[in-house]
C-alpha cells in the first residue's frame, strides 16, 4: 500500500511515519512517497527519517520527490498537510488582527479566515491532480482551517475527502480515562465545525455518564478542556467544549494574553522551526535528537495562552496523550481498508448530507463540513445522527459557517466583497470598519490574500 504526504518536508512527519510502521498498526504501509515544493526541508525530513527507520517494525520504503503527479501516482492515501505562506505567514494572520484589537490565531476567527483565502486555491489544484492521476485515493486532509479546506475538496472529490483533528477524539478519551472507562466501550454524542464543537453525553452500557464528570470537581480537574473554561461553566451549559472554543468564551482574555508583549504561537513556531532545520541542515547525523528535542518543546507550549501561569509552557502529561493527529489518521485508514479501527466511533469532518436522508444538523446547508461520530469501514465513513442542538450552540454554528462560506465563494469567485462579508460578519469582530480593515491589511502584508483575488 502506497501513502503520499502532501508537505513532506513538515514537522510532524516522523510522527506520521512512526505511526504507520509500529508493530501494532492494523495495517502495512509498503511505500511513503513524501512531496513537497521545498528541496531543503524534504532534505531535512530524508535525514531524520534515516536514522528513524532503522528502529521501526515496519519500516517503509521512502521517496522524496518534487515532482507532484510521480508521488501521487499508484497512492491508496494521500495526507494533505500543507502550510501555504509558512510560519511567516501565520506570524501575519495573528499580527494583523491583534493590531487592530481582534483575535490573532490562525484558525479561529479572522486570521483563520485570511489562512484559508491563501490556501483554497492550491487545495483546489491539488484536488484536481488527484483526481485525475490518483482517483481511487481516499484523501485525508490534514491542512487548516480544515472544515473550509475539506469543504473545498469535496466539491472536487466527494466523499473521498475526509477532515481530520485530533483534539474532539482527544476530550471523549480523557473524559472517558478519568471515568475508569475504556473509550472502545463507550458511546457519546459529539457536534460542530472543526475546533468549535461540544462533547454532549457519554454513554457507558445505556446510561450517560458525562453528568457525573461534570458533578465532580476532582473528576473536572482531569479535563483540560474544563479547567480552560471553568467548572461552573461546564455545568451551566452541561456540556464538555473543545479546546478551541475558549477563544470564544474568553475572547477579551484571549486577545489580551496574546497581546502581552511576549511572541505569539506563530512566532514562537517560525523561531523554533527555522532554527531546528537550519540545525539539521548542518548536522544531519544528530538531526532526529534536533527533531526530538523541538517536539517536545512544541507539544508542551500548546495554546499556552490558553491555561493558568504554572502550565503555560509544560502542560500537564495525561494532556498531551492520546496519540494526536497520526494516530486518527491511522485509526481512519485501517477501518477504511480492513473494516476494524480502534473499536470506537471516531469524530470526523464530513458534509452536513453525507449520512443520506435528513440533513445532520438541519439548520446548516447540505454541502457544509461538520465534525461528528462517524463508523467507518471498508465501504467507506458513515456518520451517526446527532441530538438537536440547543439554539446557543445552533446560533454560534450557523454564524461561523457562514463566514466559512462566505469565504469559500469569495475564492472561487475573486470577489473582496465577499471577503468583507466574511470578515465583518464573524462573531470574534465587532465592526464591519474593522472587518474592512482586516482584509485590507492582510490583502497588503500577505501576498497570497492580495494574490487570491488577481
């Protein structure tokens, strides 16, 4: 079975590779074909993968390659992780919101707006080469903002296409750790778009026990995800959020901790990143302990501006457990070619129509990408109904998606007017002054915003 990684000179490479050739990968993986539009850092990744490899399992065979129909030909799985304008550019995507007083992250709110205006066009054109040189391919699409790229892909591709994040699958399993319970023994009911969505119930032998957790404050403090918003909060909505949503509930506090004179996580990364390749540029021989080494750094400072002082840069251990993004990633192709995953429903990116019949959330369009549990199996991903959702949860859903959309259109079409639209429109900006600001400066400090309506 052949893999290719769109971005196969990006970081989390090695983990993705470690994850397909252990010994208790349910599937084997003969051939990674690693692309990328970099010779340098592909350089980089064929070091460290050499002195990884020896210690695999399973160790496939890996190419590197500059030539994009060569590394798609013959797939069974294409990874899209691709970063369109670098950690330079997602230093812009945050410095241009914060400046004007609005959220800098590179997918939530303005700055994940302007990443995907950068990105839809060569997610299109990569959707268009497989389709004609590797049609039979599921693609598994890393790249964010995930929801608007798998959206745009599976216009081109369909149900092939599949999003994928590790931090909704992440909270059912600590929830369902410091409840004493195996996460294949238990059923849940998750809903929402990619980094904005909430664990509603976790059922354990018909009966859901998610109101225990959240009745318990010793229970609480396990979840990361509870001590980000607040016990009391929690309980007021009687639900678990994802990480990603206390930047809307702590939108003032999140601006203001960003704001605070320090680096923001795209500086932090371009500084890191930059420093770790140019490091294994020049010692290739210790290039995996390079790797190893920022890994660590990378994982522990994690949305740092997010938790209390004392875990700002050394999250808690049972926090960064879980296996991350290449362990759903290997979750996914092993049900998909063998019919057994890990025995669990998974929570994937999906469009609103793909469970056939009645629309999964009714009050989002048919073609809008959601993330909810899915089964999978060799027939492909099937998604499990949902409860209704309360109309605070619905509201906040629906105005997001818009600006998704809005989005979406505004590529295709070239028009800044819909861009506008998109920006002013978000619930994180609070004028439509500032939303023409916003596209106005990321159009002048972001080449391939300016570029995207050429």
């Amino acid at each position: 079975m052949k893999l290719t990684i769109i971005g196969g000179g990006g970081f989390r490479v090695p983990q993705i590779v470690e994850a397909v050739s252990s010994a208790d990968a349910g599937i084997r993986v003969d051939e990674i074909s690693l692309y990328d539009t970099s010779a340098e850092r592909l350089g980089v990744m064929a070091a460290v993968l050499d002195q990884l490899t020896p210690a695999l399992s399973h160790p496939p065979t890996i190419t590197a390659t500059g030539d994009l129909d060569a590394a798609l030909r013959g797939s069974d799985f294409v990874f899209s992780a691709i970063r369109i304008g670098g950690t330079a550019g997602r230093i812009q995507d945050e410095r241009v919101a914060l400046a004007l007083g609005v959220l800098g992250q590179e997918t939530i709110g303005p700055g994940g707006l302007a990443y995907a205006l950068r990105t839809l066009p060569h997610a299109r054109a990569l959707a268009e080469r497989i389709r004609a040189v590797a049609p039979q391919a599921w693609v598994i699409n890393f790249t964010n903002p995930a929801g608007i790229i798998t959206e745009a892909m599976r216009a081109i591709l369909g149900d092939r296409v599949i999003g994928i994040c590790d931090t909704p699958i992440g909270l059912v399993r600590r929830v369902a750790r410091v409840l004493g319970r195996d996460p294949r023994d238990v059923d849940f009911d998750y809903v929402g778009l990619n980094h904005l969505g909430w664990l509603r119930t976790l059922t354990v032998d018909g009966r859901d026990v998610l109101p225990d957790l959240l009745a318990d404050d010793e229970l609480l403090d396990g979840i990361e995800e509870a001590r980000l918003v607040g016990f009391d909060w929690v309980r007021a909505i009687g639900a678990l959020p994802n990480e990603y949503l206390f930047y809307y509930y702590f939108n003032r506090e999140a601006v203001a901790r960003i704001s605070g004179g320090g680096p923001t996580r795209g500086e932090y990364l371009d500084a890191q990143q930059n420093a770790f390749y140019a490091t294994a540029a020049a010692d290739p021989a210790h290039s995996l302990e390079a790797w190893d080494r920022a890994r660590h750094e990378r994982e522990s400072s994690y949305m740092g501006e997010s938790r209390a002082e004392e875990e700002r840069f050394g999250r808690r251990a049972e926090d960064v457990e879980g296996g991350g993004y290449q362990q759903v990633a290997l979750d996914l192709m092993t049900a998909l070619v063998t019919g057994a995953g890990s025995g669990a429903a998974m929570i994937l990116d999906v469009g609103n129509d793909a469970a056939g019949g009645d629309l999964l959330v009714p009050q989002l369009p048919a073609d809008a990408v959601l993330e909810v549990p899915c089964t999978v199996d060799r027939y492909g991903v099937h998604p499990r109904r949902v409860a209704p959702l309360p109309s605070e949860m619905a509201g906040l859903l629906l105005q997001v998606k818009a600006c998704e959309q809005l989005i979406l259109r505004a590529s295709a079409e070239r028009s800044a007017e819909l861009a506008w639209r998109a920006f002013a429109s978000h619930p994180l900006v609070d004028s439509i002054a500032v939303g023409r600001r916003l596209l106005e400066d990321y159009r002048q400090h972001i080449p391939g915003v300016a570029a995207a309506f050429d």
